[in-house]
C-alpha cells in the first residue's frame, strides 16, 4: 500500500525558512516522480515542484523558482521541500503526491495528507 | 504555460440528475506519438486531498463509480456525473500533464439543489 505522510508544516515569519518532509512507503521510491502541490485557504490547487524519478532533474513554479529547493533521500524514501524567503502568499496546505506509474507526465493518484504552512508575523 | 480554464465556478444539480463540468486549455494537450490528451480529473471534499478520478481524458480510475465520465481532446473536455448522487457533493479540478508547469483549473463546486 502507497503511503504519504508530509511533516514539518507550521507557523513562520515572512521571510523565514522551513523544510517540509515526505515520507514514502509503498513503492519504488527512487524511481518515482515526486510532486509538491499547494492549497491555499478556500483556494484551487497550484502545483509547486517535482523531481523526476531516476534523476535529478527538478522543476519548479515561477512563484517558488530560487526560494523553494526539493530534493530527495533514496536512502531514508524521503522527499524534502526547502522553503526560503517565506512570504504571505505562500500559506497553504503543501501536498506531496506521485502517480500511479512513477512518470511525470501522469495523473496523480496519490496524496498524502497534507502539511499546513502559515507564513505571519 | 498551459491555461486550463473551468466552467462553471459552481453547480447546483438535483439528486439523480446529470451534472456536468468543461474545461478549457489554451493550448492542446494531445500527443499524436500516443494518440493521448494529457487532462486528468480530480474530486475534492473538505478537508481531504485530491482523489483522481480520470486521467487519460476519459480513462476511470480504478474503484471510481461508473457514473463519472470524461470526454474530450485537444483543448475542451468535460465531466459528467449521470446521476448526481450526495456523496458526490464536492470541488472538481482538471489538470493537464502534459506540459511543465503542471497545471489545474479553477474548480467547480458542485452541490445538491
């Protein structure tokens, strides 16, 4: 069974720091494309980073390019989003998830839980 | 990027009754090599993560009742829940793959009339 847990979610000050944590269980966790998708209280889903399974390459969304960093640990099947310069409009509920197959260019079957991520002074 | 734009924002649809979602991408999301649309749709209830519903534009997921259909290509897709059930009562999303940034429409809520 695939499962997502996100921690590492909480209250910070803008321009703060925080790394979100993944724990993945279930599949073949190197060879996975990993997703960080974003909610905004009472807003639509924003799709934020990924990591293509079997490589390093990365992408991201203009609104995080340069303050937002994911990477992954094989060894612990972990997935990490770093997030720096924090801003207000960066609170939202943080989603990692990964389809069913391992491509990027999927739909996405799982989602862990979520993570809450407020950005206040 | 790839604008995926949904219509309406909000549907109220009586118990039984058909309702259905569109969604638009300003630009195509079909692959001719695979003869695919890129466009997959997701439920949403409160306080609960996405559930895929159809990916493929109109291939079900495993487990997802019958009576939730996709169609389309290219660019417009729609949605149709045949008989509108409460348990169905949610935000809907489309969401293209097929180009980087990912991206999802606005959502449609769908409620009981």
């Amino acid at each position: 069974e695939v499962q997502l847990l996100e921690s590492g979610g909480g209250l910070v000050q803008p321009g703060g720091s925080l790394r979100l944590s993944c724990a993945a269980s279930g599949f073949t966790f190197s060879s996975y494309a990993m997703n960080w998708v974003r909610q905004s209280p009472g807003k639509g889903l924003e799709w934020v980073s990924s990591i293509i399974g079997g490589s390093s390459t990365t992408y991201y969304a203009d609104a995080v390019q340069g303050r937002f960093t994911i990477s992954r640990d094989s060894s612990k099947n972990t997935l990490y989003l770093q997030m720096n310069s924090l801003r207000a409009d960066d609170t939202a509920v943080y989603y990692c998830a990964t389809p069913f197959s391992g491509n990027y260019h999927e739909g996405i079957d799982y989602w862990g839980q979520g993570t809450l991520v407020t950005v206040s002074s | 990027d790839i604008v995926m734009t949904q219509s309406p924002e909000s549907l109220a649809v009586s118990l039984g009754e058909r309702a259905t979602i569109n969604c638009k991408s300003s630009q195509s999301v079909f692959s001719s090599p695979n003869n695919k649309s890129y466009l997959a749709w997701y439920q949403q209830k409160p306080g609960h993560p996405p559930k895929l519903l159809i990916h493929w534009a109109s291939d079900r997921e495993s487990g997802v009742p019958d009576r939730f259909s996709g169609i389309g290509s290219g660019t417009d897709f729609t949605l149709t829940i045949s008989s509108l059930q409460a348990e169905d009562v949610a935000v809907y999303y489309c969401q293209q793959y097929y180009g980087t940034p990912l991206t999802f429409g606005g959502g449609t809520k769908v409620e009981v009339k």
